[in-house]
RNA sequence: CGGGGAGUAGCGCAGCCUGGCUAGCGCGCCUGCUUUGGGAGCAGGAGGCCGUGGGUUCAAAUCCCACCUUCCCGACCA
C-alpha cells in the first residue's frame, strides 16, 4: 500500500476527549472516529487490525472444533420473552419497532437465538455436541460507555454456543474452548490472567474470566501469589478453614453487659468511632436494602465495604436497592444512621468476618443512639454468614489463607458452564440413547474481539505511540524514503516495495513528499513493527537501515539483500 | 440516575467575568517556491448558524432560562 494513495489520518495533537492511551493513540494514529458516545468507526487501518485479530480467533476457533455462522442481529421481543430477558435487560437493551408496531431489539447477546435455532434443527442425541460461533456486532446500551473502545455501545463480540446431551459432554468441549481462548490472547501478544467468576443470573457452575491486568481495567481482581488462586472480585467466595478457625478463635466467650449511648448526630463510621475512641473495626455497620422488594439487613465490620455484586449473587436477585431514609425509618423505628441489629425485624446476612467479632458497637434503631458490648447470639440472631464484602489488598486467600492482591483487569474472554438456563426456558429438547426426551445441556463463550485492540495497545505503547505485536500488526513494515526528491531512494523504495510486496509481505511505502521528521514521527505512532529507512546516512555505503519499533534496534544490510534480510524479520 | 467539566474553523485552544469595531491564535488544509535523518522555511489563500431554542438589550460568542451533545467521577456505605 502506498501511503500517499492510503486512508491513514494521523493527529499530532491528543484529542481532548480521550483520557486513556489507548483511546488517545487509536485516535492519533488513526485507527477509529467516534460518532456518538461509544460508538466508532474503523477506518482501513484500525479494519486491518481487527481483521488480523479475527484470523487468528477464526483459526483458533476453528481449531477447537466450532463452525462458524452469522446470527441475525434483529430480534423480535417475543424470543426474549421466552427467557425471561426482555423485561431483565430493560435500557440497557436498544429497542426498536418495525413498520407495523411490532416490538423489537438490537440483539445485545444471542443465547436465545442460538437456542431457538437449535431446537428446531436438533432431534437427537446423534446430532450433538455442537459448537457454533460468530462473530458479529452487539448493541447494548451502556448506562455509561467508557474509555474509547474500552465499553461501547455498539461493539465487535465472538460469541460461541455449545449444546450437549449431559454435563460431562460440555466439560471436554469447555477445556477445548479454554485451552483455545489461552492461545487466542497469546497470539496476539496479551498477558492474560484467567480468573474465577461469577456466572450470576445467567446461572450454572464454572465460569472463568480472562483478563489482561491493565490499570484502565474496570474489572477487580484478586489474586494470591502463593497458590495461585485468581478470581473476579465480586464472585462471592468460602472463606478457607483456616480463616474461619482464626475468626472463631478470636471470639471472646465471657461477654460484658450491653449498653446503651448517646452518640449525637453521629451517623457515620468515622465520626462514631472518633467520639466513642474505638476502631472503625470495633463497629459493626448494617446497611438496609431492599431485595426483590424485601428488607434484607446486611451486616459487615465498620471499616469494610460491601460488594453489592456479591450480595446479588448470595441472595440471587436481580433487584436490589439500598432503602431510602424513608424505609429504613419505617423498618427500624431509627433514623438513617443509627440502624443496628439488635431488635430488628428483617432477614440478616452478615459477613464471614463478623463471625469473629464480639462485644461490638451497633445502632441502636433509636434516634442519636449507639449500642455498645453488642454480641451476637445473645443479643441478636444472624440466619446467614456470607462472603459479602468488597476485596482489599492482604485479605486472606480462600483457597490457602495467604495474603492475596487485588488488581484492575479488562475483561477480554468469559466462559460460562450455562447448564440448562435457556434450554429449559426455551424447551430446547433432544432424543438420547434410551428414547426418553431431554434437555440439552449449554455452554456459552465470548471474546471482546474490538476490546483486543485496546488492551493490545495498553500493553504495547511507548511515549511515541503503539508497539504493535508482529501477529496484529495492520502492516509488517514500513518504507521511509527520507527524500523523495532523490531518484535513488524513489527508485530503491519503489524495488524494495516491490520485492516484499511480491512475497506476499503487507507493506507501507511512504511515498509522500514530506520531511523526514514527519514521517519517522508517523511510523512510530502507527506502530508498524519494521521500519526500513532509506536514506543518505546508509546508501553512501549502499546500505538500507533496518529498525525494530519494539526495541529501537537498528542493523544495516546491503541493499541487494535488503528485501531477503527483511523478510527474515517478518518471518515470511 | 446523581455530581463536576466542556461545546468558538478539521484538531488543540484564547476571547465570555466587565455586552459594542471585520471573532482571534497554534497545528492541519490549498497554491507557489525553497527544503528533506525526527512533526521544515517563506509568500499567498480557503475555511465559522461562537451546540440548539427562547429571553434581556439600541446591541449577545459574551448576561438569563430551557434543552441537546460530550468527557470524567460516583452508583446512595447509614
């Protein structure tokens, strides 16, 4: 590709809006444009990406055994009342009427098309296991899209399905997408971290995340340096023996009499422990919330937070809400700040670690009022123990007890043990072996196929823009006659050009007319892996200089053997 | 949904507080000449519903109201 006839607006200056690299440099170096909030363009050379990227998912996915297909995007309502997920994707879901009133969606995710496709065309036990995937545009509508190509509306998703007649069945097609997701991110460059997850309502057993440790991520994870463990930190978890043990230990038997305090217009943690000169983790905080519009009261330690993503899961709801001031005066008889669980009519879940706590300080449901020397069993009853709390750095490993870290993460590829979710809501049913009619069993796997190009370049950038990977570079190389003026280097560039060109390398001539600095600075922000500059300094000697951007590595060869030498570095 | 910032030429911004000439600057773009190892020089030029609608005023980019768009933070922690 010549780049004076090539479609590739580079900006100088940081566009304003952009606040993360890799939004900024897509922008600058002329990959994409924005038409509306978090929806983009690709130009031809943020398309050549992608498309390198989807080779290298198509092959693998290949590979792994899938066929691919192409899902309609469009979607009556009706499909996605059958799961139950029209009413549970509410705004965030693009809606839509045809010319007759009918309702319909941006399909936002295609479990229920998969399904419905399925169940007409498979009878038997004879046709699975079956693995299809496609990879297509999703519509979903962000409550807030973010960071560039990070979280759009409007996005570029691999999806795969598989159905099988039993459990056991999935698990080796499971590993088999595994194993192909491990060699996806690797091919293109990504150090990825697989994680623990929580299905939540989409239901069913394992569930796995991965994820490339970025600090843009929106994603927490913990991760435990000694055994390895790694989960998503809002997958509720079982806290180890050992911990439970400590934490029971450190339970005091003899107990001193409650009492009551007069703590005014104190309603926080910080000003309650301050006046009454206790720590933060001598209080016991209870958060009032509604659950599918029943009154749940949540305890924790007074310097913890909770995660409501765990709270959903534990109590597998949808619809939760902290309560206003209004319902927790109601529930409690107290004002918002004083609440406590003493005397308090309302289910209770308490975190794991207030199993260990004795003689705390509570509301006491009573206006200005704390309780102190509050301990449980004695004073108040709690029906559940949960992991409820938001993660922190050194909290101990659930699988070994050692200190964990907790680390941002953007989510590139989940894999989901989906069971029997929508089959059975969609009576996706087959024949087996012993004539009796059963429900397929389902599993589901995605990759954020245009997000692959953001955490490629939050990993692979310098000050002067984007390293590209040799497997998604959008060209091999890149040829900089440094003046254009001169007959020899126009006419070397234009061999060598062609010479690369002819072994089926992609190449970058840049034939246009500008001064060198304008298009070093050029190469570097595009992030072309080889540079191969022909210039004075070198052709005195009759030599091209050939420069790794990854490493800034320079060597010269004898122009003869230019062409062969590059080649070599491109691995063609 | 709540809070904050921003909307003036393709991009980055000034002007607005304290209303008043023809609305500026840098980059980019076009033409010509000169240049060519790290975003070049000179000369000439094109390009604006100052986000939209309403209001105040003799007069509005500037003041007031409403709306739209966009970016960031937070998702009510008692």
């Amino acid at each position: 590709m010549r780049r004076s006839e090539f479609f590739l607006p580079t900006l100088k200056e940081v566009p304003s809006d952009a606040e993360i690299r890799s939004h900024q440099l897509m922008l600058r170096a002329g990959l994409i444009r924005r038409l509306a909030s978090g929806i983009y363009y690709y130009l031809p050379f943020g398309f050549r990406v992608l498309q390198r990227i989807i080779g290298i998912v198509r092959e693998e996915m290949n590979g792994a055994g899938a066929q691919e297909v192409l899902l309609p995007a469009v979607h009556p309502k009706e499909l996605w009342d059958e799961s139950g997920r029209w009413d549970l994707y509410g705004e965030d879901m693009f809606h839509l009427f045809d010319r007759k009133k009918r309702p319909f969606c941006l399909a936002p995710t295609h479990e229920e098309a998969i399904t419905n496709l399925v169940r007409n065309e498979v009878r038997s036990y004879k046709e699975l296991p079956l693995l299809l995937y496609q990879i297509q545009t999703k519509f979903r509508d962000e409550p807030r899209p973010r960071f560039g190509m990070m979280r759009c509306r409007e996005f570029l998703m691999k999806d795969a399905y598989s159905f099988h007649r039993d459990d056991k069945c999935l698990q080796g097609t499971y590993k088999k997408v595994y194993d192909a997701y491990v060699r996806i991110f690797r091919r293109c460059g990504l150090d990825c971290e697989i994680v623990e997850a929580d299905p939540g309502l989409i239901g069913g057993g394992l569930s796995h995340e991965f994820m490339v440790l970025a600090p843009s991520g929106e994603d927490i994870v913990v991760l435990c340096p000694k055994c390895g463990y790694r989960a998503n930190a809002d997958k509720p978890d079982k806290p180890s023996d050992v911990e439970r043990q400590t934490s029971y230990d450190l339970r005091r038997t003899t107990h001193d009499e409650m009492k009551e305090v007069n703590t005014p217009d104190m309603k926080t943690v910080e000003q309650v422990s301050a006046f009454l000169k206790v720590k933060p983790s001598q209080l016991v905080k209870t958060l009032i919330y509604y659950a599918d519009g029943k009154p749940v009261a949540v305890l924790v330690p007074g310097d913890r937070e909770v995660n409501e993503a765990k709270l959903m899961s534990v109590l597998k709801t949808a619809g939760l809400k902290l309560a206003s001031a209004d319902q927790i005066e109601e529930l409690t008889g107290g004002p918002m700040g004083f609440s406590g669980p003493v005397g308090l009519k309302a289910g209770m879940i308490a975190d794991h670690s207030v199993a260990g706590m004795s003689d705390f300080v509570t509301g006491a449901n009573k206006k200005d009022t704390h309780l102190f020397n509050v301990n449980p069993d004695r004073d108040f009853k709690i029906e559940r123990f949960e992991d409820l709390t938001a993660a922190r750095d050194g909290d101990p490993c659930p699988k070994c007890g050692a200190g964990t870290e907790v680390k941002t993460g953007i989510e590139l590829g989940h894999t989901f043990n989906l069971g029997t979710r929508y089959s059975s809501a969609m009576k996706a049913k087959f024949l087996d072996e012993d004539g009796k009619e059963k429900i397929m069993v389902m599993g589901c796997y995605g990759i954020g196929v245009s997000r692959i190009i953001a955490a490629v370049i939050e990993q692979h950038n310098d000050e002067n823009g984007i390293i590209w990977p040799f497997s998604i570079a959008p060209f091999s190389a890149v040829i900089l006659p440094l003046n254009m003026n001169d007959e020899t280097q126009k006419k070397l560039a234009e061999e060598i050009y062609e010479g690369l060109t002819a072994k089926g390398a992609d190449v970058l001539l840049d034939d246009r007319n500008e001064p060198a600095g304008v298009k070093f600075k050029d190469a570097d922000l595009t992030g072309i892996p080889v540079k191969v500059v022909l210039g004075d300094r070198a052709l005195k000697e009759g030599k091209v200089e050939v420069q790794l951007r990854s490493s800034g590595e320079k060597q010269k060869v004898e122009k003869s053997e230019a062409v062969s030498e590059i080649l070599k570095l491109i691995k063609l």
